[in-house]
C-alpha cells in the first residue's frame, strides 16, 4: 500500500514537472533594452514587422554607437570610441551576455526570452 | 576468537570508514565525467549507491555519518569548497526523508526509495541557493532537476539493490 502511494508521488511530481516544462519557458517576449548610464533610452521587441533597424544611440562624451537590430539578434556595428570592443563582440542572441560599450556608458541587452537570466549565477 | 562487544564496534566502525572511502571514490571518479546537460545540480550521484546501503543495510545513525564525511571530503578533494552549502543543505533533506522511507520500505523496495530521496536531496538545494542568491527564481530549475532525480535516483536505487542482494548478510 505504501510502496503504491510512493510509486504515485514520483509519477506525479514527473507529471507535474513535465507539464511545467512544457508550458514555460517561452512566456514573455524578448526585447532590446538600451541603457546609457543607467537610464533605459529604447526599448525595442526583438521580433516585430518594422525589423531589421539602425538606430544611432548617444551615448556619454559625444560618443555614437551604431545599434542594428535584426530578427532575433541585435549587435553594435559602429562606434567612435577608441578599443571598438562592443563592435567586436558582434551579434547577442540572448541574454546571457549583454554588449557593452564602457567609454560610452551604453549597454545594449536582451532582456526575456528564453534563457532567464541565471546564466551568470550557478553554485 | 570470540566475538565482544568493543571487537563487533571496532568491525562496525572499520565498514564505515571502507564505505566512505568506497563512496568518496565513486565521488570523485564521477566528477571527472562530463556531462552533456549544463544545468547546474544535475549529475549521476553514484555515490549515493552507498549512502541508501548504509541507511537500509547498516543503520539511519551511520547513514548519516558516512554521507557527511563524504560530502566533506568530497568538497576538500574536488577543491569546490562553495558546493558544500549546498550538497549539505540537499543532503541533510534527503537523508531525513530516506530515513524515513527506511521506516516503511523493507529492503527489495530500495529502488523506489532512491529517487524519492534524489528529489527531496535537489529541493534542498534550490531552498539553499534560494537563500544564497536571495531569490526565489531558481526554482524555476524545479522541474528539470525534479525529473533528473528521479531518472538518475531510479538508476542508484536500482545498483543500490543489486548490491544489497549480491553481499553476504554478515552484518
């Protein structure tokens, strides 16, 4: 009798479980968060009819970063700051890691989606 | 030679420090082996084979003691003294419920113990980094560290069995 109940909680905490993996995940839609200094300056859904777009971003000492946002990716394709790092790192997809230009103080980040955010924090 | 009480505690504490050792072995052993799931906290646990032995086998007391030298030493060898909290924490949940199941489960029912036990040992460890990280998004990892306990915990319980039914009863 035991060894039944038992038997059915492991069924359905594998039921349950399966069902919450199945309906999560893709819940709230991604999106292009463009901060300077903090500040959010745009925010842009990473999958909408009026994509691909070029936005230029002005960010901190004159600086001019260059954003193109495409179906599902986003990078910085130009900048007039001096190491050009954020130009180098190319095209995020999501949002484990976020682009930032640090002489500019812009970060250009994906923000929902499908991975959440715990990338970056594991045991 | 006749057997005395301070000879049959002497044997009895001889088996448990061989069966931390063995345990510690198979911990170690395990931890070089990659895996291809990047979800932190999903591993094998083979080593656990020996912590439901103990507990069924032997007794909850030296269960206890042998699963905490292990998870100790386990963090000093592996050099990942930050993964103590949390094998700890999952640990402590986990032996408290396989005692339990001890209580109710005769010893041809370790296979169904195991992975009751691995599920109780990953909720023990999301409520820890729930308080490290200070959060409570990290059970979102539930249901995908649910199942692998279950599927990893099946597999332990199930060697954990053949163990129990290969050796002598000599204890």
């Amino acid at each position: 009798m035991m060894k039944r109940i038992l038997v059915g909680f492991l069924m359905l905490v594998v039921a349950i479980s399966a069902v919450a993996i199945l309906l999560g995940g893709n819940d709230e839609p991604a999106t292009v968060r463009i901060t300077v200094g903090g500040t959010t300056v745009n925010e842009i859904p990473l999958s909408s009819s009026t994509l691909p777009k070029t936005i230029t971003v002005n960010g901190k000492d004159e600086g001019e970063n260059t954003v193109v946002i495409e179906e599902g990716r986003v990078s910085i394709s130009h900048a007039n700051c001096p190491d050009q790092i954020c130009v180098n790192q190319g095209w995020i997809t999501d949002s484990t890691l976020p682009i930032v230009c640090l002489p500019h103080q812009v970060i250009v980040e994906i923000v929902g989606g499908e991975s959440s955010g715990l990338d970056t924090a594991t045991g | 030679m006749a057997s005395t009480p301070q000879r049959d505690s002497l044997k009895r504490l001889t088996l448990c420090a061989l069966l931390t050792a063995i345990a510690l072995t198979i911990f170690m052993v395990e931890a070089q082996i990659p895996l291809p799931i990047a979800i932190p906290g999903i591993k094998l646990g083979l080593s656990n084979i020996i912590t439901v032995y103990a507990v069924f086998v032997l007794s909850p007391k030296e269960g206890v003691m042998i699963l905490f030298c292990r998870i100790f030493l386990g963090a000093i060898f592996s050099g990942q003294m930050s993964t103590l909290l949390y094998s700890g924490g999952g640990g402590l949940l986990s032996i408290l419920v396989l005692i339990g199941l001890s209580k109710i489960l005769t010893q041809k029912e370790i296979w169904l113990a195991s992975p009751i036990a691995a599920f109780f040992h990953n909720l023990g460890q999301l409520c820890v980094a729930a308080l490290v990280m200070d959060t409570v998004v990290v059970f979102a990892y539930l249901p995908y560290l649910a199942i692998a306990a279950v599927v990893s915990g099946l597999f332990t319980g199930l060697c954990a069995q053949f163990v129990v039914a290969r050796l002598p009863e000599t204890h």
